[in-house]
C-alpha cells in the first residue's frame, strides 16, 4: 500500500518536471519568434516614412542621394547578394574540401593544427580581414590577379573593365576568407558523422578514398554541408566593416565583378551616425529592413531547395 | 569625549580619501568624431588645471552628436556643421553654437611618375575630374596646367568618403561654390551621390588614404592632420585669387581671417578670396543650451561653458601642435562673445 | 559433474548442410605467417600462422574481444583506415605478399572483399548499391550495369524480392535483405576472396537461414572466410574451422575434427561452452 502511494507521487513528479520542462521550450520559442517578430515590427515602424515617401521604387531606383533626399537600394540589395554569393561560392568549394581533405586525409600531425588556424580564424574580428583585404589582399588582387583573370577570361562580362583595388570581388574574396571557418568545421563534424561503415564498405569494394569521398561520403553529408553554407551565408549577408573596408562602397550596378559597389549593411554602418534629416534616418533604417528580409528570404530559399532537390536525391 | 574625537577623525579621514573623487564634476560631450584628437587632448589639459572637472566626449559623429545633445543626454555637442534650421526647430530648446576648431581638407594623389612641385589644378578642372568630366590624366586641361609633368593616358579614380563627415561636407560645398553644374546635379552634404563613373568610396580618412596610396592614378581629399602624419603627396590647388598653394595651416587660417562676420548660419569659409588661402576649409561647431534653470543645471552650464570657453581660446595652441589650425583671434572673439550669452 | 559432451549440430544430419564426404584439400588461397596485429601498444593479434583454402568455407571462432575482426580485417588490409593499427608479418593472396611494397591496397581490397555485421547499404536506390562497385572500376554502360545488377541479386538470393523496386531507397528494405544486398552488392565487384564478419548476427532464423544457404553456395565460386559466435553456423556452413582466443589462434582444422576430436582443451571448453 505504501509503496503503491510512493509510486503514484513519483509518476506524477515527474509528469510536473515535463510540464515544466515543456513549459520552458515552448516559452524560448515563443520569446525567440516574439523577438525576430518584435525586430521585424520595429524595423518596419522605422522604416514608414521612408516606405511612405518611395514606395516600391525604393527596391527598382539606383539613385541613393542623401542631398536631395531621394533613396533607392537596389544597386545594396545587389552588392549584398553578389558578394555573398562570391564568397559562398569561394568558401563552399575551399572550406569542404579543406574539410574533406583534413578528415579524411591529411596525416594528424597536420590535421589538428590545420584545422585549430582555420578555426582561428573565425575568431580573427572582422575589421581585422577588412584592413587585411584593403592594404595587403586588395593590391594584390589588383597588380596580378585581376589582370591574369582579366586576361585569361576577359571575354565574360564579369572580368571586364577598369580594375579597381576596391571591389566586388575583393569583397567576395575577403568574405569567403572570413565564412571558410564555419564551413569547414562544420563540414568536417558533418563528415565525421556519416557512418564509419558506410566508408568501410565503400572502401571494402575497392574504392579509392577519394571515391569513397566523392561517391559515398559527400554525397551522405549534403544537407548538413548546406547547412553550413547556409549558415554561413548569412554571416556574409550581414558582415559590415570588412566589406566596408573593401568593396568601394559605390552605389551602383556594373556587369564586372572588378567594379566598386555597395552593400545595404554597409551603407547604414556609413551614414547612419551622420544622418539627420527624418526620411534619411527612415531610408537607412529600411535598407536595415531589407537586410532582414534578404537574410530571411535567403534561407528560406536554401530550405525550399534542401526540400526539392535535395530530399528526392537521397532516396533515389 | 574621546569617542566623538575618534568619529571625528574617521569622519575627515573620509572627507580626505573622497573629496578628490566627489569634487571633480563629469561633463560630457557627444559628436563630431574630426575634433576628438584636439578635445581629448585639450579636455586632458583642462582637467590637468582645473582638478574639478573631467570631460567625458564621445566621438560618435555629429549626427549622434546633434541627436543626444537635442534628448539633453549630453552637456554639449559638437558637430563639424552648424546645426541646420531644421535640427534648430527640433531642439527642446535655444541654443547657443559656437567654433571651436579649424581644419583644411587637403587634396592627394598618386601617379606613377613623380611631378616636380606636386600636381597643379585649378578649381574647375577638380570640380570637373569628381563630375567625371575630365576621365583621363592626360586631359588637355590638366595637361596645359602642368607643363612638362608626364601625365598618363590613364583613367582618374575619384576617392572619396564613403562614411558621412563634415570632411566630405566641406569639399562638397567647395566643389559647390565653384562649379555650378556640381552645384545644381550634386550639391552640399556629408554623403552625397557622387557623379564620377570611376568613384570609390573609402571609410574615413584610412580609408580614403589607403584606397589613394594603393591605386596608381587616382585622387582624393583628406583631412590636413592626416596628410602630414602620413606624408601624403599633395596637390596644388589654384585658389580664388589666383595662386596655386598646397593646404597649409597657414592657407586655412588665412581664409579663416577673410570671413570676419562668422555666424552658425553664415559659416561657409570655402573659396575665399584671400591672397593666400587655401580653398578647401571649415570649422567644427560646439553647442550648448542658452537658457539652464535648475540650480544644479547651472553650475554644470557654467562649467560647460568655462570648459569650452578655454578650448575656444587659450586652448587653441594645443591645436597647433595637432595639426589642427588654430581659430583665428577673430574667431575667437566671436566665440567668447557668444559663450557670454548663456545664462547660469 | 557434468554429462558427457554430445555434438548436437553434428548427430543431425539433416541440420548440416549436405557437403561430399572426402573432397581432396584444395590448394589455400590465401595464407597468413607469423601475423601480428597492433592498436597502439596492445597486441591484438599474435602470430598466427593460417592457411584459408580457395572454395572453401573458412569459420573464425572464440569469445568476443578474441580478435578475430582484428585478423579479419587484416586480410584485405582494412586496418590501413584505422591510424593506431599496426599490422606485422605475411598475409598472401596467390603467394604474393599483400603488405608487400608496390601493393596498391585498394587494389587489394577490390579482389577481397568484406561484408560487415551490421548490413550497411548506402543511403541509395537498390540498383546503385549494386551496382557502386562496378561504377567506381570504371563500368558506365547502363546495359552492362543493369545485367552485374541482376547477376548478383540473383546471386544473393534477393532477385525476387526487390526485382521490382530497384530505383527505391535500400534503406526500405528488412534488415536480411540489407545483408543480402550488401553481399550481392560486393559480389558485383566479383571478388576471390569474400570476407564475412558476424554476417547474419543481426538476424532472425529464417534470415540467417538463407544467409547461411547463400553462404554455401558461394563456396563454388569464392574463398569465404566468415566470422561467427553461433557454433551451428559454424558447423552448418564451414569446411574449415579456427578457434581464436586471446589473440592466439589455439586451433584450426577442419570442421568436423575441431568440433569432434578438439585436440586442446580450451577450444573443448569453448565449444562445449564451458567458457566464454
Ligand atoms: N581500434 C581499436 N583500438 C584499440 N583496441 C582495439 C581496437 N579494435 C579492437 N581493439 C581491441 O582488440 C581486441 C580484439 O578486438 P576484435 O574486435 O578483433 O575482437 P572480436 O574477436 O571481433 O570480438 P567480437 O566477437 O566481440 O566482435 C579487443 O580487446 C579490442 O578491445
Ligand atoms: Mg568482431
């Protein structure tokens, strides 16, 4: 009787402690969907008059002047993307096969320290990359890379024109360099994580490693690879004072990647401190807006396409 | 007896150790982030001679700066513009602005071969280049100017700040007063869309001297200060009156001396017609409120007031060991006068 | 006191497998001579000295943690993946030395090949488990995929219950035909020696059941070497047993003699599971 009664307390004991225990997840989540709801509505109170005074012209017009107070972002929205989408690039092929390689390959006594640097580096601050890319990575860019690429594959648009040390790809390349950490060391516990045997069975028919790595282990660590990129996407969406430092700060569209532009995080990180007139402050405040939802679109994008494309690749 | 003597004596020991701590007043300032060299170094001294007071400023940028001083979270504001009609009707109340510091922008290039003299421009060809109607070095115009220099068949990358300042917002103006066409298409301000084709933009006056230093045929505009301390190549610019003239502290402070009646409305000191001034100049303003009721509001208005009354005046010689340049006596008359209108 | 030992698996006839009385010995396919194994400091395996005969079923017996994986996974050079292992004297394919120099182990491992204890399919269809071996040595025709795909199934006894599903996931498939697949998945890269750690250890009586048939039936064409802990496997499916212990080999001969007539005592002990 007495041991039943002991029972029955314990059991609802420790039903309560879920309670609390659900009580308390549901709680964070509800405080974290509040907070990014509550960022979205401040933004989006800030952003009014500005949204007010130009409307949907402020996403089509390229014109970004604070003299006559007219605002337009799209030559932001596009130097944001394109110079993530350059560092993504450069930072996904570079960071998994680094990863690849200092997993699966590369003897230990060159493993750990290579991937303790290149973890380093994610704790180097950002100003830091951008007076390394302005004074040392960006003259170099210039006086050999740039010519070489412009040489080589001038014909493309995108290697075209006047070289400036300050650009695009200077800024895709300073980005890469900073996001390369958390691709990598990502990718590499995504690496380690898929199944030793599924290496050892590869490898019991005959495969090479680097078949084994191309064929089995890649293609098993694809959504937590993309993950990563993803990840670390959004690092360089909304990295400041690096690409400030570097990308020639130009409000405008060109073809070459070897022009100047601008990014939106840029743009409030320069101005904002000296803007005083009320539909300045509001367009730099939307830029902010627009920041958020390039971010959200972004990833929301990358989900859709882990869903499609990646999902269906699995099973087949 | 003996026991009051001992509270006594623990009670002035106290006195002892806390006075210094309590007696010094913090004051604090927000803006303009060109001056802070100069305050940080002339609030050092001040507070080195006067032992009750300590200046705390916070070089956030004159936006910042006009802003806290506008919610009264600051004693004072600086900014390297006067504050406009608009900023003026939103205060809570009138104010008082006065100059504080003097400053010239100067212009920087870099060629590939050395030009014996410096780079020669007149005022239209610099206003023209940053329109990005003059495109190449070896344009007729800057050729006729610079006889014998060998100037490349190469395109002119304007640098510029990418940051608002009053740096930019000088040079415009500069670029204002001389060219009609930047006047109507650009204009005045501390960001603006710039014309040229060929423009970059660089963060602060780092930015702009390292996007100038690393890019063969390119031009650009930073502060005095920076162009001594990293011994930047200047050019020579024409002025009004005709002369060709490097920025010098001389140049700024002599067309300083050519505006006498000084006003935060009237502050312009761009292309003026003095002999030997330079062009390219302008003062850092700081301001506080006219009116303090509150007993305790006034003793620290009378602080603030004495604190930049000294910086305004005695002060100004530290500016000259900084590569400011300092206010002319004029100028500084003109600020003593309108420090003496507040009331505390 | 305890009663005289019987052999169960062996008075049955009908439990064992029908195997021809008095085959002559075939020449030994693969050979080991004084093989030492180590992880790190510990001395896994020590110097065994083995001979595993072609078309025969060779089984590796003895209480967990013995060593027989080690020596497993020695013969196709497996423990070159595994940085602490250190493998010391001869292991021979056709008399050629496997660790020897100029040895491509990949080489190695293609034409011995391994099925684990855990069935691991790749996380693929069917059709390009099977096939993976075949893609990886350079096969592209489809065709030519398509029949090594069919061949091995069939083979694995598996063809009839996934003939019409190939394009879909392995990883839908019972854990007995995971194995399956996985075996018809090394036969495709068609290999001499099959090596075979625990293979049916996951599995429910009828799987293990046609494992072990598929077993048998591969001693036509392979050397199969497999390791168990189920002494009716052994004696059902082996032509050749060892008995590991404490990473000595104490005993090898062929089935019915190590079963009948131990000659040491403490593979008597094991077998009659007086230890372990
Ligand atoms: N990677 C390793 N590092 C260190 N020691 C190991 C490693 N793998 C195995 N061992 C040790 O080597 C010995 C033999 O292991 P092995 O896996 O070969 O045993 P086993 O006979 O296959 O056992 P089981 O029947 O349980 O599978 C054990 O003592 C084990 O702890
Ligand atoms: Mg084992």
């Amino acid at each position: 009787m007495q041991s039943e009664s002991h029972e029955q307390l314990h059991l609802r004991r420790s039903r309560i402690s879920d309670r609390w225990f659900m009580a308390g997840v549901y709680g964070a989540t509800g405080l974290f969907v509040a907070i990014v709801a509550g960022l979205f509505v401040e933004l989006y109170a800030g952003s009014s008059s500005s949204i007010h005074a130009f409307g949907f012209k402020f996403l089509t017009s390229s014109h970004w002047n604070p003299v006559t107070n007219q605002f337009g972002a799209l030559p932001m929205i596009y130097g944001t993307v394109v110079s993530s989408l350059i560092a993504i690039v450069l930072a996904g092929f570079v960071g998994v096969f680094g990863a690849a390689y200092l997993v699966e390959f590369a003897p230990r006594a060159v493993a750990r320290p290579l991937a303790f640097l290149i973890e380093l580096l994610a704790a180097v601050p950002s100003v830091i990359f951008g007076l390394w890319g302005l004074f040392i990575l960006a003259p170099v860019l210039r006086a050999y890379v740039e010519p070489f690429l412009q040489a080589k594959f001038g014909f493309l648009p995108i290697f075209q024109g006047f070289i400036f040390g300050s650009s695009l790809f200077t800024a895709g390349i300073v980005l890469a360099i900073m996001i390369v950490p958390t691709v990598s060391a990502i990718t590499r516990d995504v690496i380690a994580a898929v199944a030793r045997e599924h290496r050892e069975a590869s490898m019991a028919l005959g495969a090479t490693r680097w078949e084994t790595m191309a064929r089995v282990i890649l293609p098993g660590a694809t959504t937590g690879i993309f993950g990563a990129c993803v990840l670390a996407l959004g690092r360089a969406l909304g990295e400041t004072i690096a690409t400030t430092m570097v990308i020639g700060n130009k409000p405008a569209i060109a073809a070459s990647l070897f022009q100047p532009a601008y990014t939106l995080a840029s743009v409030i990180a320069n101005e904002f401190t000296e803007a005083t007139s009320d539909l300045y402050v509001s367009a730099l405040i939307e830029l902010g807006l627009l920041l958020f939802v390039v971010s959200l679109a972004v990833n929301g994008i990358a989900r859709v396409l882990t869903w499609t494309v990646l999902r269906p690749a699995k099973a087949r | 007896m003996k026991r009051v003597n001992v509270l006594g004596a623990a009670l002035s020991f106290a006195a002892l150790v806390v006075a210094p701590a309590l007696a010094a007043t913090q004051l604090t300032g927000a803006g303009s982030s060109f001056v802070n060299p100069f305050f940080s170094k002339a609030f050092y001294e001040y507070s080195a001679a006067h032992s009750d007071v300590t200046v705390n400023y916070q070089p956030i940028g004159s936006g910042g700066g006009i802003q806290q001083f506008t919610q009264r979270t600051v004693d004072f504001g600086a900014s390297d513009v006067p504050m406009n009609a608009d900023e003026i009707k939103r205060l809570p109340a009138s104010a008082v602005q006065v100059p504080i510091a003097l400053g010239g922008v100067a212009v920087t290039y870099n060629l590939p071969s050395f030009i014996k003299g410096g780079l020669k421009l007149t005022r239209e060809t610099l206003a023209d280049i940053y329109l990005g109607k003059i495109a190449k070095w070896n344009d007729p115009r800057l050729t006729k100017i610079n006889p014998g220099a060998e100037l490349p068949d190469a395109p002119i990358i304007v640098v510029h700040r990418s940051d608002g300042s009053g740096t930019t917002y000088i040079f415009t103006d500069f670029l204002s007063h001389v060219s009609g066409e930047w006047k109507s298409k650009v204009g005045t301000g501390k960001s603006v869309e710039w014309p040229a084709p060929s423009a970059v933009g660089g963060k602060g006056n780092d930015g702009v001297a390292g996007a100038v230093r690393q890019t063969s045929g390119s031009i650009g505009y930073v502060e005095l200060a920076y162009v001594h301390e990293n011994k930047m190549t200047q050019a020579q610019l024409q002025n009004a009156a005709g002369r060709f003239g490097f920025c010098t502290g001389r140049g700024v402070a002599a067309a300083a001396a050519t505006k006498l009646n000084l006003t935060p409305t009237d502050f312009s000191i761009v292309d003026t017609k003095g002999e030997t001034a330079w062009p390219i100049a302008g003062y850092t303003w700081a301001f506080m409120y006219r009116e303090y009721q509150k007993p305790e509001e006034k003793s620290r208005a009378k602080m603030v007031r004495d604190v930049l009354e000294w910086t305004a005046t005695s002060g100004q010689r530290i500016a000259g060991t900084l590569d400011y340049v300092p206010l002319p006596e004029s100028v500084q008359e003109i600020a003593k006068k309108s420090l003496s209108e507040i009331k505390v | 006191m305890p009663a005289p030992y019987q052999f169960p698996y062996l008075v049955g006839g009908a439990e064992t497998l029908a195997r021809p009385a008095s085959e002559p010995r075939p020449p030994s396919k693969m050979a080991t001579d004084g093989l030492n194994v180590f992880y790190g400091q510990f001395h896994a395996i020590k110097h065994v000295t083995l001979s595993l005969p072609d078309r025969r079923v060779s089984a590796l017996i003895g209480p967990s943690g013995c060593g027989k994986s080690t020596f497993l996974r020695a013969l196709n050079r497996m423990h070159d993946l595994t940085p602490e292992a250190r493998v010391e004297g001869s292991v021979t394919l056709d008399g050629t030395d496997i660790y020897g120099p100029g040895i491509d182990p990949v080489e190695v491992r293609h034409r011995i090949g391994m099925v684990f204890q855990r069935a691991n399919p790749f996380p693929k269809s069917i059709f390009e488990n099977v096939v993976f071996g075949p893609k990886v040595h350079g096969e592209r025709r489809h065709r030519e995929l398509i029949e090594i795909c069919e061949r091995s199934l069939v083979k694995a006894a598996l063809w009839d219950e996934v003939k019409d599903r190939l394009n879909s996931s392995a990883l839908g498939l019972s854990g007995g035909q995971q194995q399956r697949l996985c075996i018809a998945r090394q036969l495709a890269v068609e290999p001499e020696v099959i090596l075979m750690d625990e293979p049916a250890s996951a599995l429910d009586p009828l799987a293990t059941a046609k494992i072990e048939d598929l077993i048998f039936a591969l001693r036509r064409d392979y050397a199969v070497v497999i390791v168990t802990h189920s002494m009716q496997q052994a004696a059902r499916v082996s032509d050749l047993t060892s008995f590991f212990l404490l990473g000595e080999m104490i005993e090898t001969g062929p089935t019915a003699e190590v079963f009948t007539h131990p000659t040491d005592r403490r593979t008597e002990d094991y077998i009659t599971g007086r230890f372990g």
